[in-house]
C-alpha cells in the first residue's frame, strides 16, 4: 500500500468512528442524562460520543493536512512483536472471561491486572501487584457498594 493509499485508509477509519461517534450520540438521546441519583444512562454515552467524535476529527484533519505520512511503514498489519502483544490481550480477556463468573470480579481482575503486564514485558513486579491489588478490590468497592452494581462474588466469598 502506497503512501496515499495508507493515508486514504486512515482517512476513512476515522470517518468510521466519526460515524459511529454520532450513531451513539443520536442513541443516547433516548436515555436520561439524569436520574435522581445523579448521572442517567445517558450521561457517559452522550460523553464518551461526543469525545470519540472531536478526538476522530482532530486525527482525520492531522492525516489529511500532513505533508508525509507518519503512520509507520506503509502496512495496517502488526508486525511480529505487535502480533504477539495482541494474541496475548486477547488471550488475557478470553482466560478473564472463562473463568468470571466462578472466581469473582474481584480474583479475575487480580489476576488479570497481575499477569498482563508482566506478560508484555513489566518487569517491576511489586509495582504490578500494588496496582493489580488496588486495582481490582479499589474498583469492586466502587462499582459494589458505591453505585450499588450486582457483581460476581465467586465460590471464594472474595
């Protein structure tokens, strides 16, 4: 693919999620903004919508406007180490996924925030686990008991 034939791809990818930004802006009109307890369930749609749509724009006027192509060597396939970054994202979330339910919210997003960094190449493994541990119980806590949302406790009790 050629110098404007990557840019072209560029183009029209941001277009997409131009797209989509305005597809979920549209959606999220036929939800509250807000309830009596503060933000409704149309409150991050119409946010999340409206930064997709400005930071799509923003990078589809860079890619039309640049004088050469910044976008790597040309292709929109990874290269081997990229390939393997996301065979291993993809496997952490299947592994988190398979195993949700049974373990908890809590234990899966531990073990999940422990090992996926070290998987990519974190080498400071107390860090890691400070933040897998903050992390996963700090997030539980909030979604849990703060905004009052069902998660999966698992046959632990944890």
């Amino acid at each position: 693919m050629g110098k404007f034939g990557m840019k072209r791809a560029w183009q029209l990818t941001c277009l997409a999620f131009v797209a989509l930004a305005i597809t979920t802006l549209v959606l999220s009109f036929e939800y509250p903004y807000m309830d009596r307890l503060g933000p409704g369930p149309g409150f991050f749609p119409f946010w999340l919508s409206l930064i997709t749509g400005a930071l799509s724009l923003t990078l589809f006027f860079h890619t039309t406007l640049a004088k050469r192509a910044a976008h790597g060597s040309g292709s929109l396939l990874p290269d081997r180490l990229g390939a393997l970054r996301i065979m291993i994202i993809l496997v952490g979330l299947v592994g988190s996924l398979a195993i949700f339910e049974t373990m908890g919210f809590r234990i899966t997003l531990l073990l999940f925030l422990f090992f996926l960094p070290l998987a990519l190449g974190v080498r400071n493994w107390w860090l890691t686990l400070i933040i897998a541990v903050a992390g996963s119980f700090g997030v539980f806590h909030v979604f849990y008991y703060w905004l009052k949302l069902p998660l999966p406790i698992g046959v632990f009790g944890i």
